[in-house]
C-alpha cells in the first residue's frame, strides 16, 4: 500500500488524466452521431456499417413523420432508380414541368445514393436544376455529362446571382421525403447565407474598431483606471495566474532547448565552421538554460515567501490561454486545406498521438517523481516490496503505447503492444501474473510477460514463503 | 447562460449583486459543457469567483469581505468586472469561445486542452491508501480509453471526408467549395435549421451590442474612474498572496528539476568540445578572428529567434486554434490557408522528439530500478523481453 499523500496525489493525477480523456470522447461520440445520421440519409445501403449505436439515435429518428426508416428506403431505392431513369428521359425531352413528372422528380431528388450507379447522382442535380427553374426565370443549368470522376457531385446552379445561390442549395439538399414540408425549407438555407455576411460584416467592424483613433482615450481611460485600482498593492507581479503561465513557458522552453540540443548533437559538422557554430550553439544553450533555470529559483523563492494566504481554496481552472490564433481569425475563421481522407485521419490520429505522448510524459514524470523514492527507502525485502517493484516497473518502464495503424511498422510496434497489452492486462482484476493468454494485440502478438519478475536463488534466505510462490516469481507465462 | 457583457452596456444603475456574481463566474470559467446541472449553487460560484480573480492578482482586499450571499457589495463587483475588462481583451476572447462555427474545425494545437477541462466541482478523495495496482489498473484504463479515442477520430475523419467529397460544388461560397456537416444538416433537417437560424441572429445581436459598447466605452472608463473614486480608501494592507495550489508548486519543482538535468547535460558537452576545440584552434592567427565573431552574431540571432518561441506572445508565429476542414484536391485550392500536409509534417516531428524523450525518461527508471534492486544480494533481475 502506499502511503496516502502519494496515493493522494497520483490518484488525482489520474483521475484528471482519465476525465479529460473521457471529455474528448463524449465530444467526439457528439460529432459522430451527427455524421452517422447525416450520411444514413445519404448511403441507406451502408446503414448497418455506420450504426453501432442504434439506442440512442432511434429516438432522433422517431420525430418527423415525414422521414422513411432505412429499410423502407431500401426498398425505394430501386423505385428511384426507375423513377430517375424515366425522368431523365423525360427531361431530355427538354419539356416544360408536367405535374406527372411531378412526383418522381421529387422523389428522384430525395435520394442521393453513390452505391447505385455513378449516373444517379448527377441525374438528381439534373432534376434539382431543372425544379429550381420552373420556379424561376430559366438560369443555366445543364447537367447531361457523368462527371468523369463518378463522384456525386451535386453542382450548383452558375455563380452570378446570389439568390439563385440559395435556391441552388435548397435545390441540392438531397433528404427524403420532406414533401409537406417543401415550403419551409426554403426560407431556412437563404436566411443563414444572409447571415453569415451580415456576421461578416460585424466582425470586421468590430476589429476595425480595436485600431482606431477613438481606441487611444479609451486605453489611457483603461491603463489610468488600472493604476487606481493597483495603487493599494505593492507587488504587482506575483499572483498564481503569472506563476503557474510563467513555470509552463519555462517548461517549453526547456523542451525547446532539449530538442535544440538533440539536434545539435547528432548534427554532423563538415568542416570546422560548422563545428564551431555547433559549438557556439550549444555555449548558447547552456547560457538560456542557466537564466531560465535562474528565473525559476527566483520564481520558486517567491512562492514559497508568500505561502500564507487565508484564501478560499477553490479549483476554478485556470483561464484559457490566449489561443483565439490571433486578431485576425476572430473573423474570418481560417482554413485547414486536406486533401483525401487519409490525410485527414493521419493529421487526426497524430494529433492525438502528441496530446497522448504529453501526458504520457508528464504522468511519467509525476510517478517517477512519487513512486522511486518510495522503492529506494522502503528496504524490507518481503513480498510487498517485490511486488512494489514489480508494479513499479510495469508503470514506468513499459506500456509505450502505440498506433499500430501505420504500415511498415516493425515488430517494434508488435512488442510495444506486448507492453500495452501488459497493462492493458491491469484492466482485469488483478495484474494476475499468470494467465497472460487473454489478450491479442491487434498484430497477434501473444502478450508477453508484462512484468518483470524475480527470481530468488534457492539458498538465499529471503526466499519468500507461501504468498509470493514460484509460480508468481517466475513468472513464466 | 451567456452573460450579455455587450448588452448591459454603461448602465448608470448599480446593478444587483447576485447577477455580478453570475456574470463573473461565467466570464472567469472556461465555457462549461452544455450540462447546466453542472453549476455550483451561488454561494459556491461567489467563492470560485474570488479564488479566480485572487490567483489572478486582482488588487483589492474589499472583494474578499464580501459576504457570498449576494446581499451587498455590487460595486465591488462592478470594479472588478471593469477591471476584467481593462486587462485584456476580454470581451473578443468571450466572443470568439460561444462563436456559432459553422464549419468542421478542428485545433491545430494543444493549447485549449491544457486548461483543465469539466466543471470545478472538488472530487471527495478518500484519504485512505491505496494499493499499486489500483494505480495500474486506471493506467491500464487510460490506455484503452486512448485507444477507444483514437478509433472513434479515425471514424469520424472517415465520415467527415465523405460528407465533404459528396457536398463538393454545394456551397455558395466558392473558396470553401463543399458543405460541412453543420451546413448539411441544415439542409436536411429544418428544424435543426431553424435552431441554427436562431444562433446566428442571436450571435449578430452580441455582436451588435459589441460594437454599441465599443461606441460608449469610453464613457464607461470615465465613470468607473468616479466610481472608484467614491470608494473608501483600502487601508494599507500586509503583502500576502494567494498559496499556489499544490499542483503548480509540484509543476515548478518537475521543471526546475529538468532544467537542472539539461544544464548539467549541457555543460558536460560544452566542456569537453570547448576544450577539444581550443586544443585545435590553439595556433592560429588572427585572421580567425573575424569568422569567430561572424559565427557568433549568426548564433546569437538564432537563438533569439528560439528564445521568441516560448517568450510571452511570441507563441503566434506557429498556428493556433481551431480550423476549419476543408477539402479540396490537391493543388486545385491555391488560396490562403493551412496545408494539411505542413501541420502533418510539424506534428510528426514533434511526435519523433516526445517519444524520444519518452524512451528516455523510461530508460531512466529502468537503470535506476535495477540500480536499487541489482544491489541486493540473492536476485535476479529478469525484464520482459524487448525492454
């Protein structure tokens, strides 16, 4: 057992590491949901695939009477395909909008299935465009040509006329039967393009509004009010906030230098005024260290001067940083240009492989920091201290976990998951040390031993007797 | 419960105490998830308030006489929001947090998550011990829940792709080229529209009242100025500042720890190649002198530049913030924006240098676990294989 202001601490430490993961999923499970609804409308033939969690999203379903479950629209699948093969026979026809042609042309719009074939689609905006313009003036679209992709792609009607824009995105929409409700909707896609540039519009104004002459008196209104405020307070410097944003540029700078420094040494200098630079670099280095390293003294000697405040203790969290990305953005949102989807989920699951490697590092930090010492002075070689350090290591000094997506990997990966799965291990009951057969890694590797064990030679004295029995020691799985 | 900082505007009237409590603590709190179950009671939001703008040095001692009831003390509370307000931009960062994004973001970096995410509400710890494999267990816990994170982003990416290749050509906007999921749903479901309608006018009424607050501003700093001036003078008062909480001074000693390790590192290098280096250069003539100081003007401009990275506000120059996805072929979207391709490329080394140190820091508790085990007599050490 360890002692309770350890467990104290990397309990909380934990337990923050596994609520902010738990945050990340319910708002990732948020998204899904919407996607997986969203694209059930689109590709009802995939419907199994994309629905692990028919709970919850059956309630959203049961809402609008208008909205056909998936098994029925399977169903109409192959009445659209009919229907949209006559139509477009119909409209090659070029004719005027026959109330026969009515009804399927609606429904030829409601379905937008890239698993039937590759002509449905453009077929629909075909009769999208053509619907659009029986309530307007005739604009041009003509949509006969496959698009050589075979892609869905739902073109729009030409560029010039903003209102036939919006009608153009009504006309596009591609959900089923919403035929008493037609009317509705088409206000609904014509108000937020309004709205978006009145938006626009707002929020240049209100930046333009943060460099004009008239901001100058209000900030020297601002600084002015500020004194006031400060003139009962000596030290202005030193509260929390300041120190704890200070000790983490600290902590990046430190790991800016590492990483400087690691480049540096593996840096292979050609000729001498390479070798100086690199040199003169890390003199550098060692300089800033050394001031950053100052810095934090002082920093640490004005924390532990003030330690007396008879303060409600509260854990309001720390305000956000300044990550708004800058003056800028705040208007105009700026873009993140990808360019397939394996992009996207490469740049997505590396992403979370370096939050994951953060904290990964500092819990490691934090258990080195708590749980070494504890197996340094605690000397009494019985079976608790075995097994102290037998947890000991598998918390430290394996598990590093891995995405063992990637190609090429090599058993690297295979024997990272060994140590994964060693942990992973944990989550049954007991780190039980036989009976690691449980568990496959994705690769197939068996799990190995996820534990180190020991093995106490047969004359010595400390052999343990009865708990820890060879069968724990050996650990031979 | 979005505080209408912009709508109050430079209302002569003292408000109410318990609304300027409200309004503090949601302007101090990072936007709380959607669950409004989750709110303290009042009394318990007035004490956050206080501990926030403690640990944020605000300067008078009055607000912490306030009784937390909510009963008095509205000018205070007054001062204190205009002293929010006088120290950074808060208004934009509040308005640019519960902005309606209608795109598919996503952050480019790692800021946000820093702050600690879900309400304040203080955990009951027991205090009692507990056993190793307690803590092995939620370790193994976090693992598999990454895991399941990392499954469940891959989906999502994979549904985000298909959604913006089958709305290619829809969006009006041209630079944008496809829907993303928020707009598609606004096409599908109509009421879901509707809300959304609804969002983005009350979001342009916010930023009406923005611009109408930035008219009168000035106005407003004029009469903050008297009303401070009408408070009794704050008796002289003994420096004592808020305790860091146990887990920032536990922050500073990990750091010092490892700037400590680097310089030491640092200096047994440096030694070595200094004196290696001035065994070599040790005859040579003054013509040298001239590329030593080149080579040391270039140096120091370098490591200015690194320094800029981690000093105050020079954290801009990387990207920041969430983004909005937009696919496009490659090549075909020239216009401003960041390449997927170049974000990759930063993570990725990023990625090399954290497992690097990782290993490392791992390889430390190895050698120092069989350093204090290997020194008792009668073991044998047996490691996992691959370790």
């Amino acid at each position: 057992m360890l002692p309770a202001g350890c467990s104290r601490r990397l309990l909380a430490e934990l337990r923050d590491a596994l609520d902010a993961c738990a945050e990340r999923q319910r708002q990732l499970e948020r998204s899904l949901r919407v996607s997986r609804r969203l694209l059930r409308v689109w590709e009802p033939a995939e419907t199994p695939a994309l629905e692990p969690t028919p709970g919850p999203d059956t309630n959203e379903e049961a809402r609008p009477p208008a909205r056909t479950p998936s098994p029925q629209e399977l169903k109409e699948l192959e009445l659209l395909t009919q229907a949209l093969e006559k139509a477009v026979r119909v409209r090659k026809g070029l004719s005027k909008a026959g109330g026969r042609d009515e009804a399927p042309s609606r429904k030829s719009r409601s379905i937008v299935s890239p698993a039937t074939t590759a002509s449905v689609p453009p077929r629909a905006s075909g009769q999208a465009g053509r619907r659009a313009s029986e309530t307007k003036p005739p604009r041009g679209v003509r949509q006969t040509t496959v698009p050589a992709k075979g892609l869905p792609e739902l073109r729009l009607l030409s560029v010039g006329d903003q209102t036939c824009k919006a009608r153009g995105a009504q006309a596009a929409k591609p959900e089923p039967g919403l035929r008493d409700q037609e009317m509705a909707p088409s206000a609904a896609p014509q108000a937020p393009e309004a709205f978006t540039l009145k938006q626009k519009g707002l929020w240049a104004q209100l930046s333009s509004t943060e460099t004009g002459d008239s901001m100058d008196a209000t900030t020297t209104a601002k600084t002015q009010f500020l004194r006031k405020m400060q003139s009962g307070w000596p030290s202005s410097r030193l509260c929390a906030a300041e120190v704890e944003a200070e000790v983490g540029r600290l902590r990046k700078a430190c790991s800016l230098l590492r990483q400087r420094m690691g480049e540096e040494l593996t840096a292979d200098p050609v000729d001498w005024m390479q070798e100086y630079h690199c040199l003169l670099t890390l003199e550098g280095l060692q300089a800033i260290a050394g001031q950053c390293l100052h810095r934090l003294q002082e920093l640490r000697a004005a924390v532990m001067e003030h330690q007396l405040a008879p303060w409600p203790e509260g854990r309001l969290p720390s305000a956000p940083s300044s990550c708004g990305g800058g003056a800028d953005s705040i208007w105009s949102p700026q873009l993140l240009l990808y360019s397939s989807t394996q992009e996207l989920q490469t740049l997505a699951s590396l992403r979370l492989r370096v939050a994951m490697l953060d904290e990964q590092i500092h819990l490691e930090k934090v258990l080195m920091a708590e749980l070494l010492p504890l197996v340094s002075t605690q000397e009494p070689l019985g079976p608790p201290w075995l097994a102290l350090c037998r947890a000991v290591h598998s918390l430290l000094c394996e598990g590093a976990f891995r995405l063992a997506r990637r190609a090429g990997r090599d058993c690297r990966a295979g024997l990272a998951e060994r140590g994964a799965g060693g942990s992973l291990r944990g989550t049954e009951a007991l780190p039980a040390v036989q009976g690691g057969e449980g568990l496959r890694t994705r690769r197939g590797h068996p799990p190995g031993r996820g534990s180190a064990c020991f093995v106490p030679l047969p004359n010595s004295s400390i052999f343990p007797a009865g708990l820890e029995s060879p069968r724990g020691i050996i650990g031979a799985q | 419960m979005w505080p209408q900082v912009g709508r109050r505007g430079p209302s002569r009237e003292a408000q109410k105490a318990p609304a300027l409590w409200r309004l503090l603590f949601h302007v101090l709190s990072p936007r709380p998830a959607d669950d409004a179950a989750a709110l303290p009671t009042p009394e318990a939001q007035a004490r956050l308030v206080k501990s926030a703008l403690r640990s944020q040095g605000y300067p008078r001692r009055a607000l912490v006489q306030l009784p937390e009831d909510g009963s008095q003390g509205s000018r205070e509370l007054l001062l204190a929001l205009s002293w929010l307000l006088a120290r950074g931009p808060l208004l934009e960062r509040l308005l640019a947090q519960i902005r309606v994004r209608l795109g598919d973001e996503m952050p480019v970096c790692e800021c946000e998550v820093l702050a600690s995410p879900g309400p304040p509400a203080p955990r009951v710890e027991a205090d009692g011990c507990v056993d190793i494999r307690h803590l092995q267990w939620l370790m193994g816990k976090l693992r598999f829940g990454w895991r399941n994170l990392i499954t469940s982003q891959q989906e999502h990416c994979a549904l985000l792709g298909k959604v913006h290749s089958y709305t290619r050509g829809c969006h009006s906007d041209r630079s944008l080229g496809h829907l993303s999921v928020t707009e598609a749903e606004l096409l599908r479901d109509p009421e879901g529209g509707r809300q959304l309608l609804r969002r983005l006018e009350s979001e342009n009424a916010r930023l009406e009242a923005a611009l109408e607050w930035r008219r009168r501003e000035l106005v407003f700093w004029q009469w903050m100025d008297t009303v401070l001036d009408a408070c009794p003078p704050e008796a002289s008062q003994p420096t004592f500042l808020p305790r860091i909480p146990e887990r920032g001074a536990g922050e500073l000693e990990l750091v010092a720890r490892e700037l400590q390790a680097l310089q030491e590192e640092l200096q047994a290098v440096v030694e070595t190649r200094r004196a290696a280096w001035e065994a070599r250069v040790g005859g040579w003539g003054p013509g040298w002198k001239a590329t030593q100081r080149a080579s040391e003007e270039a140096v120091r401009q370098e490591l200015t530049a690194l320094q800029r990275a981690w000093e105050r506000g020079g954290g801009l120059a990387q990207p920041h913030g969430p983004h909005r996805l937009v696919r496009s072929e490659a090549g075909t979207l020239g216009g401003p924006g960041l390449r997927a391709t170049e974000v990759i490329k930063a993570l990725r080394s990023r990625e090399a240098c954290l497992e690097a140190a990782l290993r490392q820091l791992q390889g430390q508790c190895r050698q120092e676990l069989a350093r204090l085990v290997g020194a008792l007599p009668g073991f044998i050490w047996i490691l996992p294989p691959g370790c």
